[in-house]
C-alpha cells in the first residue's frame, strides 16, 4: 500500500504535480490510480459532435473536414478556422495570430484527432478557441511515439480541467501504473469467487488500459463493489454498535409540555406531521437508542414562482437564485440559512392581493402565517384561504402581520446622507427617472428611515391619523411604499394623474414620518382604510387570483419555526416535529440538546424555540408556565458569567432543552440526564462527537438528524446507511394498486381513443373517473407560450422545428375545450362536469359534492384535485398533456385514484416523441408508484457530488465509480454481504487487507463525513 501513498510529485515532478493537485484534487499515486476515465473512444468511432455541452470543457475526436486562413482588421490580423466533423455534427476551432502556424501545419483535411477545449457560441455556431489537439493518424515516422499508443487499442478520455487536456493525464497515470501491482485486495477470496469479480489490480489495469469492451465492463463491476462493499461494512459496524448500547427509555407523559404546547399552536398538525411523530415516540419509548433520519416533505409544494422575492440580508434575492446555504431573513428579524433547495417544475400560481395593494405569488399549498379579527395566527394554505376568504360580513377575513424590520446591506457604498438623499428626490416633482437609489433601499434601517423622512419633509403632509406623499412618479411612489413597508408600516398607492401617485403611509410609533415638523400621531391600522381592532400595521387578504402555470421551487429555511419573508414583506411558514419531540423527552423527565453548525444559527434556533414555546419557556422562572422548563443556549463565545449560569442548569437539570454549538461536546459540559440529541442536515457529526455526548448522560442519547432533501433509497443505504428513516410525506399509504401507461396520442391516436373506452369501461363497473388539463381554456387563461427547452439557446437552435418543439409551442389543453370535446364525443351520454380554481367557491363545492355522492361520473379538472380530494369510488384518471406536469405533481395526482378497495388506472397522455427526454421521464412515473424511486428520476439529472460531494460532505467523496442513483443492485447486495460478514467477525480478525481498507476510508475527514449517526 505505500507506494500508493507515494506523493505524485516524486514520480511526475513538481509542475505536473501541482496542476493535478489543485484542480483535480489528486495527490498521491493511489489518487491518481483511482481517477477513472469518463469514457472511451475507439478507432474509427467518431464522438458525437451534436451533443456538445455550451461552457464546458469537453474532450472530442473527430476528422478535420476544411482548413482556412481569413483576414480581418483590414488584412492586418489572420485568424485560422478548421471544421471538424463526426457525421452527427460539425463544430469550427478557431486559431489567431501567431498561434495559427502549426495547427495550420498539422490539422489538414481527412486528419483525425482528439481536441480538448472549453464550448463556446460566436455567430451562432459552437466552437472552440485554441484548442489542445493530440492528432491520432501520425505514422511512427512522424516520431509520435505517445500517439501510435492508441493505434489499437481504446482510447480513455479522462476527466479533465483547462490546465491539463485528458492525453496528459493518460501519460500521468502510464507512469503510475507499475504501482497497480502494490494494490491492496479489500474484497474476500470468498466474495471474490462468489461475484466472479476480477483480482483488484486486474481490475485497475483494466479500467485505464482496456484491450476490449468487456474489459471495461469487467473493471467497472469490480471497482463499484470496491466502493459499495468497503463503505457498506463502515456502516454495518456503526449499526452493529448501536443496538448493542443500552438507553433510557423515554415515554410520553399524558398532560405535559407537549400536550400544553399542541394546544397552544396556530395549527393542526397534518396527518403525515402526526405519523413521524407517533414512529420518533415509539423509538424514544425503547431501551436503545433512537437513531433516525427525519426527511422533510417530499413534493408537498408550498413553492413560488422563480421570480417571487426572498428577503436576505443585502435585499431581496429572486427564488430562483436561492440556493443552500444563502442566507435569508425570518418575521422575527433574524437570519437563518437556506438548507434545501427544490425545483417543482411549472405549477398552477395564484396571487394573494393586499390591502395595500402589493401582491405576492406561490402555489396553491403554500403556507401562510395568517390572523383573524379577535383570534390568534394559524398557519393556512393557499388553497385553504382561497375557500374561506370573506367573512360572514363580506370583509376580508385574513391578515397578514408585517415582518420584524431588519438592517440591510446590500454591499454598495452610500456616500451621501440619507436624509438629504430623500429630500432631493422629493423636491425634484414626479420626474419618471426618479429612483431611490439601491445603496438607499438595500440599507440599514436608520438610513431606510432617513431617506423615508426626507422624501416626507420634501413632498409629504399629515393625512388624518397618517400622512400622504403627493403626485409622485411611479418608480418613486413604489420605492416610498417599498421602504415603508420594510419598517414594518404600510403604504397604499392611488393614481391621481399623468402616471403619477399619492402615496398614503403610516409607521409604527417608533419610526417618525417627519423629521422637519411633528404631524400628527399616526393610528395603527388607518394607512388604508382597513382598521382591524387593534391589529396594527396587518394588511387583509383581499383577493386571491388565478395567474397560470410557472416554474416554481420551494426552500427549506434552517430555523425552528421555517418561516422566511417573501415578496413586500410578507410572512411565509413551513412545518416543524423535532420540537415536539424535544418536549416529549423533556415530559420523561429527560434533556435535549440540539446542535447547531455555527453560532449564530445557535442563536437564532434559540430565540425561535423561545419565542414559540413562549411561557412554557420560562420554567422556574418568574411568570413561567407551572409545566414550562427552561431552554438555555451554550456556545464558545458566551460571556463567563452567562456560560456559567448555562452550565449550572444543564447539570442541575433546571434546562429542559438546551441550544449549541460543539461548544456542548467540551469537556466541562454535564448534563443532568441528556437523552436526545437533534442534528440537522449541515451537521452531521462524527463518531468522537457522539462518544463524547455519550458520556454526558447516564446512557447514551437518542439520535434525530433532520434533511429536507428528498433521498433515494439507494442514498439512505449509503449517505444515511445506520439510521432508520421517516419521511414527512402527504400521500396517504394503503392504497390499491395503481396501474400507470404512457398514451402517446400523437404516434398512436388509437391509444388515445382506447383510453376514452377504458374510462367508460369504469364508469360501467359503477366507477368514477377524472380528466385532468394543465390549463382551464377562459378568455382569462392566456396560455404561456414555448418553455424553454432544457439545452437552452443552443438546443433552441438547433432544434428549432424538432417535434419535441412544434409539441412544446402548442398552447397547453384546457379543461373547457375538452370537457365540450368529450360530451359530444367519447364520452357522450356520461355525466360530465368541469372543475377549476376560477369557479365560485359554491360551485366548486357544489360539484365536488355531487361528485363524491356518485351523482356525476367524470370530472375534467385542472390540478386543483392534486391534494386534499378523496373519492375512493374514483378509479381512472387521464392526464392530458402529461409532459407538461412534474414529476411530484404527476404522482400527487395519481394518488387521486385508488383510494378505495377498486385498483387505480393512470393514463399519461402526451404528444410529445418517443425519443424525447419527456417521453423517457413518463415512461419512468409509469413505471413506479415509489415516491423515493420518483424522487431519485430528479436527482438523476445531478452531478453525483450534489449527492455525496463536497456539498454535503465538506470533503471529496469517496465513490468515484458507483453511482448511488443507478447501481441500487450492487449496493443493496454489499449491504446484505457487509451485514453478514460483520455479524460473523465484528472485529475483522480474518480479513486483514478489508481493515486496511477500512482505516484508508476512514480517516478523519471521512469518519466525519460517514459517521452520522
């Protein structure tokens, strides 16, 4: 093994060297040994040059077709175009200057080559720019000795960077290949023999230097047991070692701080919410230690339009560019971090309309933070506010209160005073360029305020209990109402003349309008007419209205109570259980800490589980609750006297829950009696982490680790392999089988015409049926126009009259034009009735009513049906334009049939080829009811290390041949073989070099990195 461990500088020298290990993270002959080629190429295959990626550096071979010389600059600059060409494709190289002599030499017609470089676009063809070329068709009297090396065999193109094309790294790894020989067998004759898997230096011999195909094949399956086998022990020994641990059993106390905090939430818990928390209290009821992985809403929604608003701490940031680990900011005014990121595909949009006049968009089941007149803030969904927004007066019924007002920082210098900055713009009139510059919006909050006073001492006047600014531009007006806003008052535009506005505002008592002259005292609530009994600066839900179909995407928000701000300061929710379980555990008469990566995000959990919990956390303290306890935070840089205190009442058990950093892993840190401990996903710590923890109770704690990521079942084997899982999950379990087909309409219209006889075939047996269109068809529902393909401006391009882009261009089928369609048609003589989110909320009803009595027997729908619809005499649904869904929201719909003793039937409808990637990802919904197996069709369109990089992990990932999305056979069967061979020899007495293996793994990183539990 040590000269696998030889530094790479030692065999290729310290030039080579570095580039390998600055962009290829190589360092060592045994680094270098396992960096594998992408792929192969052969003699006489040319690669396809028509799938070329935009931006990327790729490695092709191809025959040059044309050379040419061009002038430019008056004939005083040359540059030198080739053309190459593979049959499939051409793509042009370009070479300028001085730098054109020896390609021009070397690149004649009929030459082939391989050529390294990165893609680019110029008059709307791809090309690369000097390229690195390595010609293949020199005779050995051209002196190329490294290229006649290729003459017969494969040729392997390696993963590569702009420093180093991938034939240096072929030459790299011929000088390290001796060393192959020192490789060090993990695998058991025994598991060898079994699997007729090749000897492991056969196999790295093989992977780099194929005589043949099979010999890839035959290298790549023993490789990937290699990785699944040595990785699935590591786990099986932590498993092993847990369930031979005792730990206290902790068991729910009825009337306790659970039961007074469930009674005090805005909210119902949801059934699925209700599940998890019924299987983490069974685990905490057992005699050893819990040790689960709480996943988070797998394709539940709650999602907004890419475009929507996020506040962060430098402004708003669109939702589209959020993405794990950007910073946001919660109602309360703190900072939390963006810990998942989900893309949801187009989805139905609505607009939630406010008393002010600002508007917010999402999906139907997102969740919004809400009050009525005279009671507490629930939680409500779009959906459920749509069918209950007016009062039996007439009156909005909700209201949204303004979030905490923050200090911003949008990075930008602010030279000027603020407040002078204010009164230039509100002495300059209603001039339409008037803009509050962004520095000034995206600013603390005394300069926000500054900039709000000089504007209102310049152009503003007492109005009543408020004060309105006169005839602004409209770019100013809504840069006064933005700012007002952003302190957490409220400010209403009314059109008064030539584009111009009056802006009508009003603050809290804090934030003076004027600085010049005192004006009245402003009134809460009276900035627009809609006073609400004390209620502040709320602003009423005034109307919800339908906007179409858009790419939307949801995040998770790493803070206790997942709330993040949205557009015009409005507050947004998601759900939370670790602290109900926290609460249990504590009921037992135990603690529970939870861990938090960095300290402010400790804080912040604390202020959060103080501020929900509210007198429930203040036990033993003056106005607490009599079953309240105290929660207290612990973290490195705590004051002496306050850390004190902290420690004082973890060992004294005063502190029910704890909130920290690794400062509570310190030796000094006792506990009084620790018995849960809760990760989440940013956290995983390693195995010294969790001894040491173990020592700080009587009995080792039990163990929640929070994800929101959606995982495959091959990933929890692998990235989460010694925990058992829940899944926060909406879809009901226990359902009938569902049959699901693809009916291609266009290729087979006979199909199409089978499906309508299938549906009355069901309504025959005294069934139901529905049809559902991604489009209602009113003269209110313009229809979007061609998404965008997935190649972008190049695939747009190049396939611009492709079937795949006349299908997309169509406007989407709508549900009125096909309900008209289908009575007169294949459905004629059945009772058919239509169903969308523009109906009155009493038709609506009214026809869900006599649809789940029997009295109507199809229901064309839009995907309002998607979540909270259960008739189980439905049996059939056809999804029109099927394509055109997601994923998660093609299986929310399907879980519409088969709710009942009846099996379901699924038709996915869709017009698009049979070759196209839309084609391919419904054959793939079709052929599975598995919400993991779904989920793992999206993360297969990612990188493997958004999956086990650096972006979970913090280190390279150790599986650079088995793909955890693709190779579930093999890692299924490594995890049967490595639970066998631990539970025979634990300690790995008989197999040697399997140790070995097993230590390289785990080093300190990886322990880190695997060790999670």
């Amino acid at each position: 093994m040590a000269a696998l461990d030889e530094p790479l500088k030692k065999i290729l020298g310290g030039t080579t060297a570095k580039v390998l290990a600055e962009h290829l993270d190589l360092h060592t002959v045994g680094d270098l040994l396992h960096h594998y080629p992408r792929r192969y190429a052969e003699r006489g295959e040319l690669t396809r040059l028509a799938d070329l990626p935009l931006d990327e550096h790729v490695t092709v071979v191809a025959q040059v077709a044309d050379a040419r010389v061009l002038k430019f600059n008056g004939g005083r600059g040359q540059r030198l175009e080739v053309t190459l060409t593979d049959g499939s494709g051409r793509l042009r190289l370009v070479f300028f200057g001085k730098g054109i002599h020896k390609p021009h030499k070397d690149l004649l017609p009929g030459r082939r080559a391989m050529f390294a470089g990165k893609v680019s676009v110029f008059h709307h063809k791809l090309q690369l720019a000097h390229p690195e070329y390595e010609l293949l068709d020199r005779t050995a009297d051209d002196g190329a000795d490294a290229v006649s090396a290729f003459a017969n065999q494969l040729m392997p193109i390696y993963p590569a960077c702009q420093q180093m094309a991938s034939w240096k790294i072929a030459k790299a790894v011929d000088a390290v290949l001796p060393s192959a020989q020192d490789a060090v067998d993990p695998l058991p004759e025994a598991l060898r023999d079994g699997r007729a898997l090749v000897p492991l230096t056969e196999a790295l011999l093989k992977i780099h230097r194929p005589a043949t195909k099979a010999d890839i094949a035959d290298a790549r399956s023993r490789l990937k047991w290699d990785e699944a086998f040595v990785l699935q022990v590591a786990l099986a020994r932590r498993r092993r070692a847990e369930t031979q641990l005792p730990a206290v059993a902790r068991r729910l106390v009825k009337d306790g701080l659970l039961d007074a905090f469930d009674a005090k939430l805005p909210f119902t818990l949801t059934d699925g919410q209700q599940k998890v928390s019924r299987e983490i209290f069974d685990d905490l009821a057992t005699e050893h230690p819990m040790h689960r992985l709480l996943q988070g809403e797998v394709g539940s929604g709650k999602a907004q339009p890419l475009d929507a608003l996020v506040l962060t701490p430098r402004g708003f940031r669109p939702m589209g560019e959020m993405s794990v680990g950007t910073e946001v900011v919660v109602p309360s005014g703190d900072l939390a971090v963006v810990d998942g990121v989900f893309p949801q595909g187009e989805r139905e949009v609505w607009r939630l309309v406010l008393s002010d006049g600002s508007t917010v968009e999402c999906d139907d089941e997102h969740l919004w933070i809400v009050g009525a007149r005279g009671t507490g803030e629930r939680v409500l969904t779009t959906r459920a506010l749509r069918g209950d927004l007016l009062g039996a007066d007439g009156r909005p019924r909700w209201s949204i209160a303004p979030a905490a007002p923050v200090d911003l920082d949008g990075g930008e210098a602010r030279p000027l005073d603020p407040y002078e900055v204010g009164r230039a713009l509100g002495d300059g009139g209603a001039r339409p360029a008037d803009r509050v510059p962004d520095a000034y919006r995206n600013a603390p909050l005394k300069d926000r305020l500054a900039v709000v006073q000089g504007l209102m001492d310049a152009g503003g006047q007492p109005a009543g209990g408020a004060a309105v600014y006169r005839a602004a531009a409209a770019p100013l007006a809504g840069d006064l109402a933005w700012l007002v806003r952003s302190l957490g008052g409220r400010a209403r535009l009314g059109p008064v003349r030539d584009g111009a506005y009056d802006v009508l505002v009003a603050l809290p008592d804090a934030y003076p309008l004027f600085r010049d002259r005192a004006p009245e005292r402003a009134v809460p609530g009276a900035s627009d007419g809609h006073p609400e009994d004390g209620a502040g600066f709320r602003r009423t839900i005034e109307a919800i209205e339908y906007v179409g179909r858009k790419p939307v995407q949801c995040i998770s928000v790493a803070h206790p109570d997942h709330a993040y701000v949205t557009d015009h300061f409005t507050v947004t929710h998601n759900t939370m259980v670790a602290l109900r379980a926290m609460l249990g555990v504590v009921d037992s008469g135990g603690q529970a800490a939870m861990l938090a990566p960095t300290e402010v995000l400790a804080q912040q959990h604390h202020r959060s589980i103080t501020e929900m919990m509210g007198e429930l956390a203040e036990g033993g303290m003056l106005g607490g609750a009599e079953r309240g306890t105290k929660v207290v935070l612990l973290t490195g840089s705590m004051g002496a006297a306050a850390r004190r205190q902290a420690l004082l009442d973890l060992v004294t058990g005063e502190a029910g829950i704890v909130v920290g950093t690794h400062a509570l892993i310190e030796d000094k840190v006792q506990f009084h009696d620790l018995g849960l401990v809760v990760v989440d996903e940013q956290h995983r710590f390693g195995v010294e982490q969790r001894d040491a923890l173990r020592g700080k109770g009587k009995q080792p704690p039990h163990l929640l680790v929070m994800t929101a990521t959606p995982i495959p079942r091959t990933v929890a084997m692998t990235v989460f392999g010694d925990l058992e899982t829940s899944v926060l999950d909406q879809l009901p379990a226990g359902r009938s089988p569902i049959a699901s087909h693809v009916v291609p309409a266009k290729d087979k219209p006979h199909f199409l015409a089978r499906a309508w006889e299938r549906v009355r075939e069901e309504v025959a047996a005294g069934h139901q049926g529905y049809v559902v269109c991604p489009r209602i068809g009113d003269e209110e529902d313009t229809p979007k126009g061609a998404k965008k393909g997935a190649s972008g401006s190049k695939g747009a391009a190049a396939k611009a009259s492709s079937p795949e882009d006349v299908a997309e261009k169509r406007p989407p089928l709508a549900v009125l034009d096909i309900a008209d369609q289908l009575t007169t048609g294949p459905l004629d003589g059945l009772r058919v009735a239509v169903l969308h989110g523009r109906m009155a909320p009493d038709d609506k009803d009214d026809v869900m009513r006599r649809f789940a009595a029997g009295e109507l027997d199809v229901l064309v729908a839009t995907t309002v049906i998607e979540v909270g619809v259960n008739v189980p005499n439905a049996t059939a649904m056809v999804i029109m334009d099927a394509d055109r869904f997601g994923v998660s929201q093609l299986h929310q719909l399907r879980g519409r049939v088969g709710r009942g003793a009846a099996p379901g039937l699924c038709l996915l409808v869709s017009e698009m080829p049979e070759a196209s990637p839309a084609r391919a990802r419904l054959a793939a919904v079709a052929g599975t009811l598995d919400g993991f197996e779904l989920s793992r069709i999206d993360l297969e369109q990612r990188r493997e290390g958004d999956v086990l990089g650096q972006a979970q992990s913090g280190v390279r990932s150790s599986l650079r041949m088995l793909a955890v999305i693709d190779d579930e056979e093999v890692i299924a069967a490594a995890r049967d073989e490595a639970t066998e061979l631990v539970a025979a020899d634990p300690e790995l007495a008989g197999y040697p070099e399997l140790r070995i293996a097993l230590s390289a793994l785990l080093d300190d990183e990886r322990e880190q990195y695997l060790d999670k539990g």
